[in-house]
C-alpha cells in the first residue's frame, strides 16, 4: 500500500514534553514566520520556494507529493 | 445607562496609622484589584493579619478582565468566592474561529468530562471584585480606601510606603509588602525596577453592549469579516446581557476619534444587524508584553500586572495574576511564621517568572497570528485557516487565543524529582487534575478537598489495606509543626476513624494519576503535586516536605 499524506497533527521535536497540544504546532509556526523576519516579500517568495523544495526532497515519495500538491492547489482557484 | 451600579466603599480617615514614628506592620498589601484582594484573602486564610491600601473607593470601571479560566475558578473555590461567582457569569467552553463569514474551525476547552468547573467563565471584572471585596472584609482583612501609595523604600528587613489619603501623607512599615498596584505600578516605578519586552504596533477597541441576543455563549473570533474588514474582531457574551466585543483597529487609527459613539455605533451596526442594543462602556487599548526580571525584591513581592504584562488574547493576565497569589501566599505565610526560611520566597520568583514567560510566549505567538506584521506571515495566517476548514492538522496551527491554562513547574526546585515510575501528566510540579468523588456518600470534588495545607494523598483498593505504621505515620505528619493533611483515596467506598477518605467513584482519579494501590503523592498548599512514590516511606515523605519548604 502507498504511503498516505498525513494529515492529522504531526509536529513533535525529541526530548521535548508537551503538557498541552497546540504547543508543538506553535512552535513550529513561530519558527516559521521568525524565518521570514526582516525579508521583503520577494525574499520571502523565494524563501518559501526553498522550503517546499527541501522538504518535497525530504518526502520524497510521489505518491504523497501529488497528494499535497493537489490539496495546496484545492479552492485556490474555480476549475 | 448602565446594566450596574457601582458601590462606594465606607472610607474611614487612616488617622490610627498617622503616627510617628509610622507604626509596623507584618503584611500590606498594596492595590485592591483582583490580584491584590486574592492575596490578602489567602493571608487570611493562612491566619495572617493583613492590612490593605487602595488609591480608589470603588471597584474598577468597565469590564476589563472579562474572562477567567478553570484554574483560576478553582483557586476562586480554595479562597471561598467560587460559587457565586460562576452562578453570576456565563459559562462556556467551545469557541468558533471564523475566516471572513465562514466557521473553520472551532474548540472544546474541556473536552474530557469529570471536571467540577467549566473551561472559562466571562465575567465583568467588577463583579470579581465586589466578590473579593466582600470576602475579605468577611475575613476580617483591614481595608483602608483612598490610600494611594506613592513611594516605598526597600530596606533589608521590612518595607516603608508612603501613602497619600484625604487626611494628609503618612508613612506605614511592612515586615512583608505584596505590591499588587497594576501595570503602571507606582511602587516599581519610584524603585526605578526594570521591566521589559516590547510594545505590539496595534489598537484595539472595546465596547461592552447591553443586548438580548440569541446567539448561544460561545466565544468568536473572526478574522477578516464582511463587517470589519481586513481586521480581527472577538465576541464574548459576559453577564446582565452585556456581550464585549473587541474590534482590531491598526495602529494607524485615532483613539480619540475612535472612541465616539459615532464611530463605534456604526461598527456594531454592521456587526450587529437589526438587534436592539445600548453602547455601555468603550476603551481602545494598546498592550505590551514584558515583565519584571525579578518578582521579589528584597521584602517587595510583586504580583499581577506590577510584575508581568500580556497582550488580551488568551486572558492571560487576571488568570495569571491570580495563579500569582495562589503560588505566593502558603510561601509567604510559612516564612512569617518561622516555618521556613525566606529562601522559599526565591521559588516565588522562579515559579512565576516562568509562568510569566510561557503566558508571554503564548500571548504574543496568539498576537502574531491573529494581527499578522508582514505580508507573509498575513499568507501563512490565512492559508492555516483555509486548510482548518477540511484538515485536523492546520486547525491545531490556528490560533485565535491560547487560552490561560496553568504552567507545569516542573523544573521547581521545591519538587522531588521522581524514582518510581508513573505515567500520566500528573507528575512533580503539575497543578492537580480534578475528579469527582464521594466523601461519606456525599458527591464532592478532588479540587475541594484539596489546598490550604500540605496533604498527602495515599491511594489504595481498600481501606482496610492501608497497615497501622502507615496510618500512624500519616496522622504523625497532620500533627507535625508543618501540618501535613492524610488524604486516603480508595477504589472502594470505606471509613478511617478521624482520616479523610475519598472514594473514587469513577475511576478518575486512579486514571488521571496513574495511581495504584499503595501510591502516594505529597500536594502542596496550592494544589500541586510536589513528589509521589509507588509505596509510602515515612523518611521520603518527611524529606520531601523539607524540600517543599526550602528546609532541606
């Protein structure tokens, strides 16, 4: 069977103890946008270009990239 | 106008305490917010005479902090204001995050039932503190009015503030000053204390509307609707019909203009439709966060917003200052009593200015969600939130408010680290987890029968299993110049002559504390575990209690 996108939270980091659930989430997402600070927005296109490009390469597997793809791209525009 | 009336407290000239020399007291407490009040009721309760000053003869005006969370309701219990307070506010626990006119997502706060108190209550400030006001003059705490305190000196073994009445300046000694005189803080200001963090580039407006609604008491929040568009607007329904609503402006907005009822009526128009509505009080409000890098200062304690500050989203700020004296106050009393030495109140300061940073933490990570600064961070806002509506993972990532939950101190240096196994988050340094429980037959709560002293916990199938050493070690222990309260925990119903025993009806406790027969947990006068073991030791408990007290 192909492995699926995983949708359900996900972010955890080792030796780490979370009392309470959005903490990982957030902390992720205060990484993220601290990635982002003091760039322009052209800067941070490209930044965000570079991401999803390290990370599709860390996945790697196909079958869950078009899955992703297709879900990033869902209601974005009317077909 | 108006859904109340605001009481004016008797004023009695302070000419007793216009003595010279100024005369010494054992504890002041200055400032009667919330905080300030929580702190001279627990002095009370831990049987201290306490005298408080506040600069005003009423409780605060408008609705403020308006929303108070499960732990702090718990800690309203301990202190013997709870109940009335929760009859008299709006109880909820789901709130719905919408993304322009469409729900995304939404919240459960307590989704795991067996918990006496909901998630949060909304409540004007007001009524908190006419509760508290009653409550402390119940007790018998010395509440002197318009004293405004307006300079302080720190010396080595007590505190001296100047204070201005109607009748004249006069000076009062503390062996022990709690300074609970709000963000501004007058007493830190005049000892010249540091406070930082940074200012968020944003206004707010509040309006309190006195309005017969029919939507349900939940909490929403949306971000960019139809009827304020571009911006963030949060809708909390609180007593007496009044609903708070609290617009995001900008920062480029005018607050004298936006304040006029021309303004704010077209708002709530838009927000409100047809429904008839009476505008009761508005304020815009910009916020901060930072805090004091020390919460003691030689025989300063501050607490509140003296000592740490948040921005609104979460209702960080009461709760926390309330969790303050919760944490202060069994410290506090011990020390003045002799019991501990005044080490103990450095755990004070490491506890809460932990609790500090993780409020602040939370409270800006809400700010940079909800009132993006950059164009991308705006893009990954709004592609969080497109993604909540269709996947669990990105409803997690949406943060419209982490709302106040207490901190785990777990890193405190009063807890005994654990050596037995256990699973389960009730461990060291957490603030103990409800269940229900009889006592006698009686349906009570695990949260009421616990805090105000030391207790240990002792978990057993039967009670009849519970041998004669442990029993007399455990009533040795009540009886020591620390009392420490045996509380015996039992699958089964059973009775112990002269021993508290609660039968855990459902299960719960042993669930939420992995407990077995024969675990034992030591509980601090707050209501935290501090050190559990699968099996009772005499020497462990008695070393642990040292620990706990900074006798160690």
């Amino acid at each position: 069977m192909n492995p699926t996108l995983n949708l359900q939270p996900n972010f955890n980091e080792s030796g780490k103890r979370y009392f309470r659930d959005f903490t990982p989430g957030d902390d992720f997402y205060e990484a993220l946008i601290d990635t982002h600070r003091n760039l322009s927005d052209e800067q941070s296109a490209l930044v965000n270009a570079k991401l999803i490009l390290l990370l599709a390469n860390h996945i790697g597997d196909m079958h869950v990239l078009r899955e992703a793809l297709r879900l990033a791209r869902a209601d974005v525009v009317t077909e | 106008m108006g859904s109340y009336t605001y009481p004016k407290f008797n004023y009695v000239p302070p000419t007793d305490l216009m003595t010279q020399p100024p005369q010494r007291k054992p504890l002041v407490v200055i400032g009667a917010g919330p905080v300030g009040l929580a702190a001279a009721i627990d002095a009370r309760l831990h049987g201290l005479d306490v005298l408080l000053f506040d600069e005003d003869d009423s409780v605060s005006v408008g609705s403020r902090a308006v929303c108070y969370a499960k732990r702090t309701l718990e800690v309203l219990d301990r202190l013997g204001v709870g109940q009335p307070l929760c009859e008299k506010g709006v109880s909820w626990n789901i709130g719905r995050t919408f993304l322009q006119d469409e729900e995304v997502y939404q919240f459960n706060l307590v989704p795991d039932p067996g918990h006496k108190r909901p998630g949060m209550i909304n409540l004007q400030q007001y009524y908190l503190e006419e509760a508290l006001i009653e409550r402390a003059l119940q007790l018998g705490v010395d509440i002197r009015w318009k004293c405004k305190a307006v300079g302080v000196r720190a010396e080595a073994d007590h505190a001296s503030v100047s204070l201005e009445s109607p009748e004249g300046t006069f000076d009062v000694e503390a062996d022990w000053l709690v300074v609970a005189d709000g963000a501004r803080s007058p007493m830190r200001r005049h000892l010249g204390l540091d406070i930082e963090g940074h200012v968020f580039k944003d206004r707010f407006l509040i309006a309190d509307v006195v309005m017969k609604a029919d939507f349900s008491a939940e909490r929403r929040m949306w971000f960019d609707p139809a009827f304020h568009p571009g911006q963030s607007v949060l809708l909390h329904k609180q007593a007496d019909n009044v609903w708070r609503v609290d617009f995001q402006l900008g920062w480029d907005a005018d607050p004298e203009e936006e304040r006029k009822p021309e303004r704010v009526l077209p708002r709530l128009k838009t927000m409100f439709g047809d429904q008839d509505f009476e505008l009761e009080w508005v304020s815009i409000y910009t916020f901060q966060c930072r805090r004091m890098k020390d919460f003691r200062h030689k025989r300063l304690l501050f607490v509140g917003d003296a000592a740490h500050q948040v921005s609104p989203f979460g209702a960080r700020g009461a709760n926390s200052g309330l969790q303050d004296t919760d944490g202060l106050m069994w410290k506090l009393a011990l020390v003045m009593k002799g019991l501990a030495p005044d080490a103990l109140l450095d755990s004070y300061d490491a506890e809460r200015t932990y609790a500090a940073d993780e409020n602040i933490l939370n409270s800006t990570r809400s700010t940079d969600f909800i009132t993006p600064k950059s164009a991308t961070s705006r893009m990954f806002r709004n592609a969080a939130l497109e993604l909540a509506r269709h996947h669990p993972f990105a409803r997690k990532l949406v943060n419209s408010g982490r709302l106040s939950v207490p901190s785990f101190v777990t890193h405190s240096v009063l807890n005994t680290p654990d050596t037995d196994a256990f699973q389960g988050d009730m461990l060291p340094g957490a603030p103990m987890d409800d269940a229900p429980m009889q006592r006698n037959g009686k349906d009570v709560w695990l949260v009421d029968q616990l805090g105000n002293h030391f207790q240990c916990l002792v978990f057993v199938d039967q009670v009849s299993q519970l041998d004669a050493g442990t029993l007399s070690a455990l009533r040795a222990f009540e009886a020591g110049a620390i009392s420490v309260q045996p509380l015996i925990i039992s699958r089964h119903a059973g009775a112990i002559d002269g021993v508290t025993v609660l039968h855990d009806t459902q299960g719960l406790f042993a669930k939420r504390y992995d407990a077995q027969p024969g675990s034992v947990w030591l509980a601090r006068p707050d209501q935290h575990v501090v050190a559990r073991w699968r099996n009772f030791s005499n020497t462990a408990v008695q070393a642990a209690l040292r620990r706990a007290t900074a006798n160690a």
